[in-house]
C-alpha cells in the first residue's frame, strides 16, 4: 500500500511542474495517508499480535495483568540503562521533573 501510495504522490508531483494544483493533491495524498492509511494497517497488526498473546510496546490498554506487568517491567529496565550509560542526562531530568 505504501509503494503505491509513494509513486502515486510521485506522478501528481510530476503533472504539478505544469499545474500546481496537482502538488495540492499529491499533499492531500500523503496526509490521509499518514492520518489513516497507517493507522489502519499498524492497529491490525496490533490487534492481530495482542491476539496470539505476545505485548508489543504501545499505548494500548493491556489484555491481561501478566502482558501489563512484562510491560511495565521492560520500560523499567530501559529507564534503568538510560540512567546508567547517561547519568549526567538523566540527573538533568530528575532536576527539570522536582520543580
């Protein structure tokens, strides 16, 4: 889909050298898109992941405690490794968050 999007987007530029309004449309392509040609894509192969049990990382609600914990306990490991390999940065951001 994003193939035939991209050349898409490519041959309306094309016909803008000659008319812009053609550029206009190329810009309404990629916005929608960006606002629900993705969307639809990544949510189904979100809800298809989440069917077989595996968690990956996005805001979306847990389907159970356990996939909330490995969650939860993954982005504390990597706020963990931020502090440790960047303690000058993370000091910054305790300070900037106490105020």
């Amino acid at each position: 889909m994003g193939t035939i999007v991209i050349s898409g987007t490519v041959v309306l530029v094309v016909f803008g050298f000659g008319n812009h309004v053609w550029w206009l449309a190329a810009v309404a392509v990629l916005f929608l898109y960006v606002q629900y040609g993705r969307d639809s894509s990544s949510s189904s192969s979100a809800s298809s992941s989440s069917a077989s049990g595996s968690s990956s990382g996005g805001g979306s609600t847990p389907s159970s405690y356990r996939a909330y914990r490995d969650r939860r306990d993954k982005q504390a490991k990597w706020e963990r490794r931020y502090q440790r390999e960047r303690p000058l940065e993370s000091r910054r951001q305790a300070r900037e968050n106490g105020k």
